[in-house]
C-alpha cells in the first residue's frame, strides 16, 4: 500500500516537471513568436511615421522665403511671412513644430510665434540635429523639448544657397500620436536610447526611466547632452541580460512578487533607438498554474480511485478474517458442544445403565416380596413332605428291624417320591429366585404358565382357591425373559388369590387365545373387581388400596411386558371378579396333533 502510495507521488512529481516543462516551453515559443511579430508591426510603424516626415526638411531647405528670412534677419514683415507659412507647413503635415535656425543656433521663424513659449529667439546650438545640419548632413535626433517639454524627433536639414550653408531648417514630430495607437496592449512597447532610457512606450509610467540604474557619470553625460532637459531620469529596476535577444527579465518593484518578462528588442540604427517588446509571463504562469491544477486534480481522482480500491480489499480481507474467525469460533463451539454432547451421552448411558440396574434391583425386590408372600405356603409345602420323610423313615426302620422287607422298599420308595417333589419344589423356587439377564428366548407359553402355576400352588391349596387352565390346544412359543415372565404371571396370581380371598367362590382361571400375531393370556378371578375409579392409576408405581402392598407388582408387570414387546391390560369382568390381560408376539406356533 505504501509503496503503490509513493510510485503515485513519483508518478505525480514526474508529470508536474514533464508538464511544466512542456507548458512553459510551448507558452514561451508561442509568446517569442507573438512578441517578435508584434515587434516587427511596432517597428515598421514607428519607420513609418518617421519615414513620413524624412524628406520633410530637405523640401523646405532651398525655399525662397526661408533663404530670404536667413539673409534678412532684421526683416521684422519677411519673419511674419515666413512664420506664417511655417506654420501652414506644420499644419499640413500635422508636425509638432517647424522652426527656422540661422547659423549661430537661434531661431528666426516658427510656426509658434505667437504661443508664449514660442521657439523664436531660443538658441538650440548644442543640439546634436543642428550640428549635424550646420555641418551638411540630414539630421535626426530625438530629445526632450527645452522649451515646450515635450518628447519630439526632430528632422533637421541645412539651408543652402549658393552651396554655403545659411542656416537650418527642423521639423519637430510628436511622438504621443504614436504612443495613443499602441496603449491598451497588453505587451510593453518602448522605444530605448543607447542608455536604457525609455523614450517612447504605450506604459505612461515607465516614460523616460531607465530600465536599470545608471551611473553618476552617466546622468552627468546625460545632463550635459540636455537631451531630456532637466528632467531627473530614475531607474525601473530591471533585472536580466538586456543585450541578449530573446531573453527573460525581471521587475523588482515595491510590490510583493517580481514582474516576469520576455523581452525581444530590435536595434532600428537610422532612428538611433532600439524598439523593446516586453510580454509579461503571467499567461504561461496561469497555464502552468491551470496545468497543475488540472494534473492535481488527476492525481486526486486517481489517489482516491486507489485508496478506494485498497478500502475495498481491506474491507474484503477483515470480511475474509472475519469470516474465518467466525468459522474458527463456530468450529470450537460445534466441538465444545459435541464434547458436551458426549459428555451428556456418556452421562445419559450411565443414567441408564444405572436405571436399568436400578430396575432389575426393583424387579428382584418385588419378586422377592412376591416370593415372602407365597414364602409361608411355600414352606408350608415342603415341611409337610419333611414331616411326612421323618414318619416313612421312622416306619421303614422299624420296618427294617421286623425284616419287613416290602414295608421297607415301599416307605423308601415313598421317602424317595417326597424329597423329588421337595427337590422340584427347590428348583423351582431357585429358579424364580435368581437374577434375570434380561435376555429373550423362545420358550414355549406353556411351561412359564406352569410353572408360574406350580408357585403358587401351596398357596392356592392353603386358601382352597381353584385354578384352572384353558389352553384352547394353543401351544405356542414366545420370544421372554422366562423368569421375568414367569414373575408376571405369579404377580397376577398372586393378585387374584388375594382378591378372592374373602370371596365365596374362590376360583381362578387363566384362558390362552390368540388374537392375530398375538398370543393372550387372561388371568380371570372371582374377587370383587376393581374399583373403575382406580382404573387408570393401576400400573402407577407405589399405587395400592392394601394396608401391607407396596403397589409395585402390577407396575414392574408392565414395564417387564413392554420390554418384551407385549402389554398388559386391566379390567373388571361382565359378571364379577377382575381380568388381566397379557399379549406377546407369537414367535413360534406349534400345531397340536
Ligand atoms: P399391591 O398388590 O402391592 O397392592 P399391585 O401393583 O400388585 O400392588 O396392585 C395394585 C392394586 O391393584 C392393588 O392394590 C389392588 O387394588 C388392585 N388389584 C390388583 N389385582 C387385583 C385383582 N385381581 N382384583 C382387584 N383388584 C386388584
């Protein structure tokens, strides 16, 4: 960024020399030209007007009213002649002054004679244009009028008769008329002597100054020639090689800033004056300025094009940092969040796990509380087999001592039946006993219901309720847990032997029946029914209407049949008594012959 910066600014350096060079080369080539052709229309007018009063003099040289007013200058009717016809003369040719000099220097006639600073009288000897007539030649001089103060460029010519020089003829040009056609031009023209001393020039205030100071021998020369009279000739205050042609020059003045020129000059030697052309610089300057403004403004734009376009890939690449870091944080948030998901996972499993043996310890418990239910018959069952071993042993040995070998075999035989049916008993109530894995198998419907059955038994017999089973010739097979199976059923039983217990029929009857893929086993019972009310609470843990129940059979019954894949049902009888039903998927069908 810094560098494009810096090759903007080389760049905008670059062109602002190229450009001003180009500008200031082009603008001055331009301005040499138009300088040096307004130069040219400038001198040839000037040549032009002096040209129109050249022969002017030499006309007048050999008239014979002027060579009468030389012989005779006492005359005082030949003076007023010839003034007058002077002054025709000077009007006719639109001169500033005629005038007629003897040859002592004084002049006898002008066309002035009746002005009050008229010429006549004024002795005009030291005046270079009245030596060099006096002496045979044209004479041509520009100077300061001593008596009138005006500017003029006078033409001299002698008078001649009789091939002597009798006197001097001059004709006086008004340099003004000149000056009134060139102001309101922009250019300085001017017309310089030898000494830089501006004669003619269409700036008023830059009339008879030098245009650099002069020496003190110099005025005094200058005071001598009585060229400009006693007019002080002060200094512009140019700078610069003046000789050179074209060159540059400076104006110093009491202003803040110094005035820049172009000069172009041109020497015109018949006349004895260099003609000046000064343009000032000021357009090149304000091109130059424009130039810079214009090529700024370029830059400008670009500058800002640029910062423009750097904004943007800035913009883009905090948008782009921006982008990543959101990504970056919604990464780590997504892994914050899946590890705490684990986590949660982890922690549900546990939950689970601990749910489930939680469960299995409940189920164990109830079961154990089912069992110290049926635990009194139970015992009761295997004791009277006991008591009954004791007796057949007692008998068999005294049967043994009378030799009664047959009595002996047979309570033996009798002993042996009795600790069997202990053992089926021990068996049976291990097996109901233990833990279950919670593992499925297949195991055919009949033999959990008989065993379930076979459980409860003591108890049915002690409280002389009957049961009855109706397998409808349905022996089918189901996908359980048998022990838990098992413990269902002995729960219902249990339930229904209680129900019935002060009931007068005491009757209980388990119907298998198929609905569809479903096998049910209805375990019916003559007890009062249950209460409607109590209907839809029935398998809600810890719900009981007994004094000693803990409400969990019917609720762990439920939850052990949705585990397998079945349900349970409750329901009072058209009749009396109540109803559970179970319903499991049958998993094998075993047609009975
Ligand atoms: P508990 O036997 O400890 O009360 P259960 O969950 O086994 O717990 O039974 C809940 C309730 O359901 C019993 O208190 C009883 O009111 C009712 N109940 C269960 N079986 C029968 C039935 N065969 N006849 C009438 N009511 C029953």
């Amino acid at each position: 960024m810094l560098i494009t910066r810096k090759f903007l600014i080389a760049c905008y350096l670059i062109s602002v020399i190229i450009l001003s060079t180009w500008v200031w080369r082009s603008g001055y080539a331009k301005l040499v030209s138009q300088s040096n052709q307004q130069l040219d229309i400038f001198a040839a007018h000037l040549q032009s007007q002096l040209q129109r009063f050249d022969a002017i003099p030499r006309l007048l040289f050999d008239q014979k009213l002027v060579v009468a007013s030389l012989q005779d200058t006492d005359n005082a009717q030949l003076q007023a002649k010839t003034n007058r016809y002077l002054n025709h003369v000077n009007n006719t040719i639109s001169a500033s002054d005629t005038y007629l000099i003897d040859l002592n220097g004084t002049t006898i006639a002008a066309n002035n004679w009746r002005d009050e600073q008229t010429f006549i009288g004024k002795n005009f000897a030291f005046r270079p244009y009245f030596q060099q007539a006096v002496s045979g030649q044209q004479g041509r001089y520009f100077a300061l009028g001593t008596t009138s103060g005006q500017r003029g460029y006078y033409f001299s010519s002698p008078v001649i008769n009789a091939d002597k020089i009798i006197g001097v003829v001059v004709v006086k040009m008004d340099l003004s008329k000149i000056e009134k056609e060139w102001t309101g031009k922009q250019a300085h023209f001017m017309v310089t002597d030898d000494d830089n001393i501006i004669f003619i020039s269409n700036t008023q205030s830059w009339l008879l100054h030098s245009l650099t100071p002069l020496s003190t021998e110099k005025r005094h020369q200058i005071t001598r020639s009585r060229r400009y009279g006693d007019k002080a000739i002060a200094a512009l205050n140019f700078s610069g090689p003046l000789e050179d042609n074209p060159t540059l020059l400076q104006l110093t003045t009491s202003k803040p800033f110094a005035t820049n020129y172009l000069s172009i000059s041109k020497y015109m030697p018949a006349a004895g004056w260099t003609v000046r052309v000064f343009a000032p610089l000021t357009a090149i300057f304000i091109d130059i300025a424009i130039g810079m403004v214009l090529l700024s403004l370029v830059f400008w734009l670009l500058n800002l094009r640029l910062r423009l376009s750097m904004h943007k890939r800035q913009r883009d690449q905090d948008k782009e940092v921006q982008r990543i870091k959101t990504k970056h944080k919604l990464e780590q948030e997504v892994k914050r969040r899946t590890a705490d998901l684990n986590n949660e996972i982890i922690e549900r499993q546990k939950m689970e796990q601990t749910l489930r043996d939680t469960q299995k310890e409940l189920i164990q418990t109830a079961k154990l509380a089912v069992l110290g239910q049926l635990s009194a018959s139970i015992s009761h069952e295997l004791n009277n087999p006991l008591a009954a071993i004791r007796s057949y042993a007692d008998n068999a040995l005294v049967f043994l001592q009378r030799e009664q070998h047959q009595s002996t075999q047979d309570n033996l035989q009798r002993i042996i039946h009795l600790t069997e049916r202990m053992a089926k008993i021990s068996s049976q109530l291990k097996f109901f006993a233990r833990k279950s894995s919670g593992e499925l198998h297949t195991v055919p419907l009949r033999n959990v219901i008989n065993m379930a059955v076979e459980l409860v038994k003591p108890q049915l017999k002690n409280n002389q309720i009957s049961i009855t089973v109706d397998d409808a010739n349905i022996d089918v097979q189901v996908n359980v847990d048998q022990v838990q199976l098992e413990q269902v059923l002995v729960n219902l039983l249990s339930n229904a032997m209680q129900a019935v217990e002060d009931a007068s029929e005491k009757n209980i009857h388990i119907i298998l029946c198929r609905h569809q893929e479903q096998v049910i086993v209805q375990v019916d019972d003559s007890g009062s029914g249950i209460n409607p009310a109590n209907l839809p609470q029935l398998f809600d843990p810890f719900f009981t209407t007994k004094d000693t129940g803990l409400g969990l059979g019917l609720s762990i019954s439920h939850k052990i049949m949705r585990n397998m894949h079945g349900n349970i049902k409750a329901e009072n009888r058209p009749n009396s008594g109540a109803r559970f039903s179970l319903s499991l998927p049958i998993a094998v069908i075993t047609e009975l012959a």
